[in-house]
C-alpha cells in the first residue's frame, strides 16, 4: 500500500474519531444544562420545520418578483432585474438553511437513536426492554416518514431555484 493511501486513511480515522468525540462533548455539554438527545432532536425539527416554512414564503416573494419583471411594460429593467436576482439569492439562501437544518436534525436523531439502542442492553427486566424497542422502532418509523416528506420538500426546491437562475 502507498504512502500516500496510508496517510489517507489515517487522516479519515483521524477525522472520524475527532468528530465523534466532538458530538460526545457537545452532547454531554448540553446534557449538564439539562437537554437530552431527544428534546435537542425537538428543537432540530422544528427549526427545520421553520426554515421550510421561511423559505416557502421567500420563494412565493420570489415568484410574485418573477411575474412582476415577465408582465414587465418597460421602465426600469435593470432595477427589475436586480429585485429578481435579489430574490432569487434569498430563496437560494433560505433552501441552503432549509438543507443545514436537516442535515443537523438527522446527525442528532442518528446519534439519539443509537443510544437508544445501546441503552436497550441495559434493561434487566425483559418486558420492560421489550416495551422500549417497540418504542424504539415505532419512532424511528414515523421519524423516517417525517425526515421522507422533509428531504422532498427540499429537493422540490432545486428545480424551482433553477429555473430563477436561468432567467
């Protein structure tokens, strides 16, 4: 093996065992404050919630700003365009939100999750244990639809966001 491959794979162990040792400290972190797995993944939710909803309205301001310069009569161009391309950078802007509050919703929900199931082997009782993996996985089913119908609200944006940018 090279040199080379050897100081890659080295640098992504490395990379992989910073980061995980980076999530560990930030969930005990909050843990000290009072903030479990599960009310962190609360509040990614419903802040990726609130960016759908931001970046809905910005991209209706951006399609009334389209059809303003497209039933355009003359007047100002430049200026038009300028409040186009303006709205065209905050939606772009509010979808790159909407993507961030995701991605960090399904690092906390990954993370919350396996402990979950770590903490499953912890049970003694084993109807108790039972109960918690039926829980376990009746949550990870309707977390599955959510994050589903999350990750194609953001996709139906790149195509819309497309289109701005080509005009």
């Amino acid at each position: 093996m090279s040199n080379r491959i050897r100081a890659a794979m080295l640098a992504a162990v490395f990379a992989t065992t910073t980061l995980s040792a980076c999530s560990t400290a930030y969930y005990g972190a909050m843990e000290q404050f009072g903030y479990q797995k599960r009310d962190l993944l609360v509040s990614r939710v419903n802040e990726a919630s609130d960016a759908q909803a931001e970046a809905k309205q910005e991209f209706t301001n951006a399609l009334a700003a389209f059809r303003d310069v497209v039933n355009f009569d003359g007047g100002e161009l430049e200026a038009s365009y300028d409040s186009l391309n303006r709205a065209y950078e905050r939606s772009e802007a509010k979808a790159d939100r909407v993507r961030d509050r995701i991605k960090d919703m399904k690092a906390v929900s990954r993370d919350l999750f396996v402990e979950w199931r770590k903490e499953l082997e912890e049970y003694s009782d084993p109807g108790l244990r039972r109960a918690s993996a039926d829980q376990l996985e009746a949550t990870r089913e309707r977390y599955s639809v959510l994050v589903d119908k999350m990750d194609r609200a953001a996709a139906s944006m790149d195509p819309v966001l497309a289109v701005f940018k080509d005009r």
